[in-house]
C-alpha cells in the first residue's frame, strides 16, 4: 500500500539485538503536523487514508499493533506514511484489528480537541465514540468502516456512527405496523 513503509531488510545485530531498515521519509509525526493546524477536512482526509491503509494490510491478516501519532510520518505534501506496520503482530487477531480501530478513533479524537465541544458537529464525535467503542456503541468492525464513515461525513451524507438502537427498534415497529395493517385490510376483504 502507498502509505504504508515496507521493509527493506531486517535481522539481529552481532549483539543479537533485532533491526529493520525501511526506504527514508522525509516527514514529520503526525503530531507535529497536526501542530500547524490543517483545516479539519485536511486532517480527515489524511486520516481516511491512515484508515484505508490499516485496511489494507488487515485484509492481508496483519495488524499494526502499536499504532501511534509517532508510528506515522507526513511529508511535504501532506501524505501520510505508517511505519513499523505488522512488526509486531502478524495473525491478524481480531483483539489487534479492534485495538488498530481504536487507536485511529484516539488520533480522530485528538484532532477535534482544539475545536470547542459547543462547536463540534455532533456526527464528529458520535464516529469517535463509534471507533472507540465507548457507550455501548457498536465499535466499528474495520479500519475501512471508520474510513467511509469519515467519507460521508465530509460529503454530508448521513453516516453509520450514532444510530441508536433506539432507530433501529423504530424501524421494525413502524414495518410490523404496516404489516398487521395490510392483514387487517386483507381480513377484512375476506369478510365483506
């Protein structure tokens, strides 16, 4: 994937201790990116292709792991490179998956702390809770599910974080309503 670094070699030193050597980024950490303030879409956008990228290497069974603000690199151009991607983990657990989802939902959560929460668009951080896990909320199942949601957000679409169970409970009451409807109007042509 573009966005992820792969490795060129790897091994253990004479001392026995282990090394990767990876192509060079010229980046910063995210976090150092994020402290020149880019424009909300600007940072969504970057992070969807963080989430696109993490998808990317779960659907090849392999989970980052320990995935960190310090763990990627954005160059000039505002790409996003992931570093030390499956170093760690290679089984493509569902424990690893959800723990790669959450922590991209903790960097989406830190990129909302300079906005002021009466500000904040409400489906922002229903899709941090959503990522989260927080609140009973369903996490989301993939990288790739927080990445369209974040797509639809920024489109104005409706997105998938926030719908309560609440909704859903209403949907099957309001079918079984036409339901027991259309066989009350059926019964009673039957009858007459």
């Amino acid at each position: 994937h573009p966005h992820i670094v792969g490795v060129l070699d790897c091994g253990r030193t004479a001392a026995g201790e282990p090394f990767v050597v990876t192509p060079v980024v010229d980046g910063v950490t995210l976090d150092a990116w994020l402290e020149e303030r880019p424009k909300l879409p600007d940072q969504l956008r970057l992070l969807m292709r963080l989430c696109d990228a993490v998808n990317a290497g779960h659907l090849r069974g392999v989970a980052h792991g320990s995935l960190s603000p310090a763990s990627i690199l954005v160059d000039r151009r505002g790409e996003p490179h992931l570093l030390n991607f499956g170093l760690r983990t290679s089984l493509g657990a569902h424990l690893h998956i959800r723990d790669d989802v959450q922590a991209l939902g903790r960097m989406l959560e830190s990129m909302l702390q300079h906005i002021p929460p009466a500000q904040r668009d409400a489906r922002l951080d229903a899709i941090v809770r959503k990522a989260l896990h927080e609140h009973k909320e369903p996490g989301y199942h993939t990288a790739g599910e927080l990445s369209r949601d974040m797509a639809d957000f920024l489109s104005g679409r409706p997105t998938h974080a926030g719908r309560s169970g609440a909704g859903a409970a209403w949907l099957i009451a309001a079918g079984a309503a036409v339901l027991l409807a259309a066989a009350a109007a059926l019964a009673w042509m039957l009858c007459h």
